[in-house]
C-alpha cells in the first residue's frame, strides 16, 4: 500500500497482484509453499477441465437424443468423475450429484 498526494487530496494506493502473478512471502519456505500451490493449482484446473469435458458429453448426446451413445459416454465418465473425488478435485456429494443427474436425464430418453 502506498500514499500519493494529487492535489492536496490524499489517495491510497493499494498494490494487487495480476492474475497469475504469485505475491510471495521473505521466508525461504514460504517462498517454496507459494510455488508449490501455483503448480497444484495448474494441475488442478487442468484435471477440473477434464471431468467437466466427460459431463459435457453425455449432456451433449442427450440433448441430440442420441440414448445408446450417452450410455457409453456415462459409463466413461463415471470413474473419471470418481477419479476426481479420490484426488480431492471434486466433492464426494457434488459427483453423487451430478451422475445422478446425468443418470437421469438418460432415463428420460426413449
């Protein structure tokens, strides 16, 4: 935070980091925490981006009404889904929730 005086009004300046710009501590360790959670992150966006592909899918042949396609892409998606969950990527309930769903919207299709 900085202080800059424009016209006899004070104003303060508050430094945020960009995205992507790492704000990284004095401390040796932290400066190797900091790192370390940047790269968990990019990993973690890129398996996020993987499970979101597989719903998209089965979401996708439902809405073309495409039943025995779906039900191939839903049984694929299913250990990715769980997959994700044993990583700690998603929420058990939050998967429970959304092969449900995906489960029945295959259901209702004839």
């Amino acid at each position: 935070m900085t202080l800059k005086q424009v016209q006899g009004i004070l104003i303060v300046i508050i430094n945020r980091n960009l995205p992507g710009e790492l704000k990284v501590a004095n401390i040796k360790s932290a400066k190797k925490r900091a790192v370390q959670s940047e790269t968990h992150r990019k990993h973690n966006v890129g398996l996020k981006s993987t499970y979101r592909t597989y719903i998209k899918k089965v979401e996708a042949l439902t809405i073309a009404n495409k039943k025995e396609e779906a039900v191939k892409a839903f049984k694929e998606a299913i250990p990715i889904i769980d997959q994700m969950v044993s990583k700690g990527i998603l929420h058990k309930n939050k998967a429970a929730r959304h092969k449900s769903r995906l489960s029945n919207k295959i259901k209702k299709l004839k």
